[in-house]
C-alpha cells in the first residue's frame, strides 16, 4: 500500500518538477508578459478555493475518493493538451482556468486517502510523500538539461508526459472507503484550531509566490543556466526530503512545527531579496525544508491527530482552500512587484511570513473546541 501511494506522489510531483521552475518560462515563451504570467499562475489557486472543498466533500459523501482521483487526473490530462493550440492571452486564460480545476484539486483529495490509510495502516506519511519530492528533484534536474538542449516549447510536453504516468498511478491506488454518511455541510464540525492552523500555514505558503513564480525568470536575468536554475530547485527539495524522513521522529507539534516555518520564511526572502551571490542562494535553499515543509507538515499532523477519518479529505479540501486564496491573492501581488522592483519583491514575502508565525501562536492560546456535531448530523 506504501508503495502504491509513492508511485502517485512520485508521478505527480513529476508534473510540478517541470511545472514550478519552467512553466513561467513557457507563457513568457508564449509572449506573456511578468503581470500576466502573475494573473496566470495565481487561476490555479482561485480555483482550488472554490473545487477542492467541493472535490475533498464529495469525495468524503461518496465513500469512494480513489474515483474522484482518477476522474481529476484523467481530465488534468486532457485539459493540459489544449495548451498546444493556445495562442494569445485570453486562450491560455481559458486553458488555464479550466486545466486548473483538475489538476489544483487532486492533491488535496489524494492526501485525503493518504492520511485516512496513514491512520489506519500505521503508514509514515513523511516516508510516502517523499517520494513525491524525490521525483521532483530528478525531473526539474533532467528538464533544465533538456530544456537548455532545445527550448521552452518543451516544456508543455514534459508536462503531459508525467500527467498521462499519473492518471496510470491513480488506478493502482488503494480505495479506503467508509460508511459513514457524510453531508456536504460536514465542513462545520471542524474545530476552530484547525481554521487557525490552516489560516498559518497559508500565509506561510503564500509567501512563497515570487520564489514560485519569478525565481527562474530572475536567475536566468542574473546570468544563471538553466542547469544550474534546477539544481537550486532540486537542492531545496533535497532539504524538504531529510525533514520528510525524520518527521515521525520529530517531538514537534503542529504550532512549533510552523512557527519553525515562518522563521525560515524570514530569513530565506531577506537573503533572496538582497543578493544574488551563488554561495548565499546554495545556502538559503536549504530553507525549504523550513519554509515548505514544516508547514506542510504541521497542517498534515494537525489532521492526523484531531479530525476523525470520515472527515479527512473534507479537512484537507478546505485547507487546500484557504491556503489557495493566499497564493492566488499573493501571485498576483508578486507580479506587480516583481515588474515594479524586481529581487526586493522578497521583502515583501519575508513580512508575509512573519504574519503567519504570528498567526500559529494563536493555536496555542485558543480555547478547547466544543463537541463536533456527528458527520452525519453536520
């Protein structure tokens, strides 16, 4: 079962890996320009406010989320290959829109499954999302080489390649199911600390919107090859894997784990933000470790520990919500304030984390929840 969720997070974060540094460097191919490119990549968050509560709850009310994944990578699939007809703004807006409906929401509803058969199966999550991250590192490691090879045309077919591996991954999947009736309101019995550590995680995860977004376009600006661009990824995923094998063993909780999050976020922007010495950026990429994968994990284990299993993929549905509303607000920011002030646009992000450690001490502090209402009953 371990397995069979790695191959899925292997595949997946195969797309990301050719996703996140390179597809800024498509559109800008395409003729987009930084304030569109910003719009573009901030759809994918907009639309996950709005489709991943609506996918994690069906997922939960059918019994059987293993057919929404499969449905939601079969349709990424075919949406992404309209890309290669589009031209012009307004065409890739409408690809982007509707490719972005699919592919935003099938990690939510997967990690969903994954801590429903973590809880019951006694599965290390660090241990099966690694994989996720490992693939990462090897494919945006192969694309720069492939890409610096040819050119930016590419990128769009590295794409529907790791997409067509993934729909394949979904349909190995386990298919935990449950009985429980859950109703599509189920979202109200969440307690109030998982809103707080949802909200926390999310301005700590928007904060990394011009790294996301500009980071490759500004390195290959600064002279930077695109071998030595995924390298810099890769090294950041390389950290965020170490804290994947280790956080079982991790004492940490939650709160410290994102306020551990925020102080990364501080100082990796700062640094980013003031120079773009090779020695300083191989160093503060390490911080990923911190700035994306405590938080993702402190977010993870709150769900573990505190939301019943029936609720799982609803829980992670909703978080995928309010983290996407502060990237897709944050995206767009950081595409103004790139075009406006270029490396000093982290600045912005560095305070942007520091609201979020801010946010996490609340956990801490709020009250006891009152008993949930019954899935069934909410």
């Amino acid at each position: 079962m371990a397995l069979r969720l790695s191959l899925f997070y292997a595949s997946f974060f195969a797309v990301v890996g050719v996703q996140l540094p390179y597809w800024p460097a498509w559109m800008a191919a395409r003729g987009m320009d930084a304030g569109q490119i910003g719009t573009l990549l901030a759809i994918t968050g907009v639309a996950r406010i709005f489709a991943a509560p609506i996918m994690g709850a069906l997922a939960d009310r059918l019994g059987r989320p293993k057919t929404m994944i499969v449905i939601l990578a079969a349709g990424a699939l075919i949406t992404n290959a309209l890309y290669a007809p589009a031209h012009g703004y307004w065409p890739i807006f409408a690809v982007t829109v509707a490719s972005s409906i699919f592919f935003s929401t099938l990690l939510p509803v997967a990690d969903g499954v994954t801590v429903v058969v973590a809880r019951a199966s006694e599965i290390d999550y660090g241990r099966v999302r690694l994989w996720g991250s490992i693939a990462f590192i090897v494919v945006s490691s192969a694309s720069g080489a492939i890409i610096g090879a040819g050119d930016d045309a590419l990128i769009l077919w590295l794409v529907l390649g790791a997409l067509a591996l993934t729909v394949g991954a979904t349909l190995a999947l386990p298919d935990p199911r449950h009985t429980s009736r859950v109703r599509l309101g189920a979202w109200r019995a969440l307690p109030g600390a998982f809103w707080v550590c949802a909200a926390a995680a999310s301005l700590i995860q928007a904060s990394h919107s011009v790294y996301y977004g500009f980071a490759t376009l500004h390195w290959r600006a600064v002279g930077l090859t695109d071998t030595m661009i995924g390298a810099l990824w890769s090294e950041g995923v390389i950290a965020e894997i170490a804290l994947f094998a280790v956080s079982a063993r991790l004492p940490l909780g939650p709160r410290a784990m994102l306020l551990l999050a925020a102080a990364g976020g501080i100082v990796r922007w700062t640094v980013l933000g003031t120079t773009d010495a090779l020695p300083a950026l191989i160093a503060v990429q390490l911080l990923h470790a911190m700035t994306f994968g405590a938080a993702h994990l402190a977010l993870v284990r709150f769900i573990l520990r505190e939301i019943p299993p029936e609720l799982s993929t609803t829980a992670q549905g909703m978080a995928a919500a309010v983290a996407s509303t502060g990237t897709a607000i944050f995206l767009t920011v950081a595409g103004m304030l790139y075009a406006g002030f270029g490396a000093p646009a982290y600045f912005a992000m560095a305070l942007l984390a520091a609201i979020g450690g801010a946010a996490a001490h609340l956990i801490r502090r709020m009250p006891p929840s009152p008993p949930s209402p019954s899935p069934a009953s909410a």
